[in-house]
C-alpha cells in the first residue's frame, strides 16, 4: 500500500530571484548526508484526513513556519512508497531559526539507549539550480512545476 504524504512548497523573492524552501532530515542517519536528500516540509496524511490541513500543519511542525497562502496545487509527485501531494505559497523565514517536533531512536543501534532527534535539524532558502541538486530525486518535479507556474503569471 502506498503511502501519502502532504507539504508545503514555500517560495519567495529575493532580489529578484526566486528561492525555496527545504529542509533536511534529522537524526543519525542523515547527518553526513546532503545532495539528494532535503525535501519540502512534508507529512503522512492519516485515513480521512484533509490534504491541505497537513500540509500547513507540517509546514508548522518541521519548522515553526506558518503559510496563509493562497495555496496552489501542484500535481502529486511519486517516491519509492509514496505519494506526495504538494501546495506551493509564497511565504518568509528565518530558516536559521526553525523549530522543529523531535522523534526518538534507539542510537547507537542494539544500544538500549533512546535518543531524541530533531525530525528536520535544518533549513534553507535556495536558488532553483542548487535546490535541484539538494532536494531528493523524487520531488524535482515539484520545483520544475513552481517555475513553470511562475513563468506563466
């Protein structure tokens, strides 16, 4: 069964290029790691739950950010065992001073010791060219349809 998840592509203009939002995974796994591996701030969507609400919702968690919109859909987007469903907003931050929901993991593993981790332990506003580079393969078209929606207003 695939699952489905719901974020915000936050946007905004700085002098006169375009810059998005994403941020990158906390916890162990993911410390060293960063081309290919940022993602919009996103969420599972639970049984009967409204798209939109979780989106914003993580959008607030992962970062502290709160979006108004108006909210744009962007057609889904498939990663391996997931279906993310993505509005666009042109939105600010001080992506420095984000606040993120924690998780805890059991680290070192076979360890018995629990460990609290940040879900998302950074953010970043990026140009287009390099936030390609950065967010995860799946998600690109996400950013292919922001510029392009852009291009056409």
């Amino acid at each position: 069964m695939v699952k489905v998840s719901a974020g915000v592509l936050l946007y905004r203009w700085c002098e006169g290029h375009l810059e998005v939002l994403l941020v990158h995974p906390g916890g162990p796994f993911w410390m060293k790691k960063d081309h290919g591996v940022w993602s919009i701030p996103k969420g599972e969507v639970q049984t009967g739950e409204e798209l939109l609400s979780r989106a914003r919702e993580e959008l607030r968690e992962e970062t502290g950010f709160i979006a108004e919109g108006p909210f744009i859909p962007l057609a889904p987007v498939r990663q391996p065992g997931k279906l993310v469903h993505a509005w666009a907003a042109e939105g600010e931050g001080d992506a420095s001073a984000i606040v993120s929901n924690t998780f805890q993991l059991e680290y070192p593993p076979r360890s018995g010791r629990l460990r609290t981790f940040p879900e998302v332990d950074r953010a970043g506003w990026f140009d287009l060219p390099t936030a390609r580079e950065k967010i995860l393969t799946g998600q690109r078209n996400l950013l292919d349809q922001l510029e392009r929606l852009l291009d056409d207003t």
